[in-house]
C-alpha cells in the first residue's frame, strides 16, 4: 500500500464534470493498494494519516494532527504509483 498524502486547506475532486467530493481542511490522499495488501495494512495506514502531527498549533508549530483539528480526507485512488518505469 502506497500513499502520498497532500495537507490542504480546501479540495474537490471531479469526474466529468461533476464534483464527486469535496473537503474543507484537511488531507488529499492519493492511495494505491497492492493485491498483497491486507485489512491490517489498511488499518495501520489510516491510523499513520491522521496521527500525523503537520497541522500549526497556537505557537504556528507543526504540532496537530489531523486528528486532533478536526479535520477532513479526500481519497483518491491511484493506481499509477505502483507503476514501474525501471523500463
């Protein structure tokens, strides 16, 4: 399982058009799961997201997680990231 995780203060994603979802503060995850990827990998994965501590606290430190703010997730399936360009 792959992630790339982008912190942002307002996303939406579409398709055709259309907005199919949007979020406030918060993470767009680009995901890319393998066929060996387990539901434990998928829990450990969601758990490291939103623990991670890169939101500002009261001091403009990067000390909150998205966890602790309250905040939002966007994910976004992307299967590329498994791509090999070794050729």
């Amino acid at each position: 399982m792959l992630a790339v995780v982008q912190r942002v203060t307002l996303a939406c994603c579409t398709v055709e058009g259309k907005i199919v979802g949007r979020i406030g503060k918060g993470f767009v995850v680009f995901l890319a799961v393998g066929k060996s990827d387990t539901l434990m990998d998928a829990s450990w994965m969601a758990k490291k997201i939103v623990n991670l501590r890169v939101f500002e606290d009261e001091h403009d430190h990067m000390n909150l997680s998205l966890f602790q703010i309250g905040g939002e997730i966007l994910i976004v399936p992307e299967f590329t990231l498994y791509g090999d360009c070794k050729n």
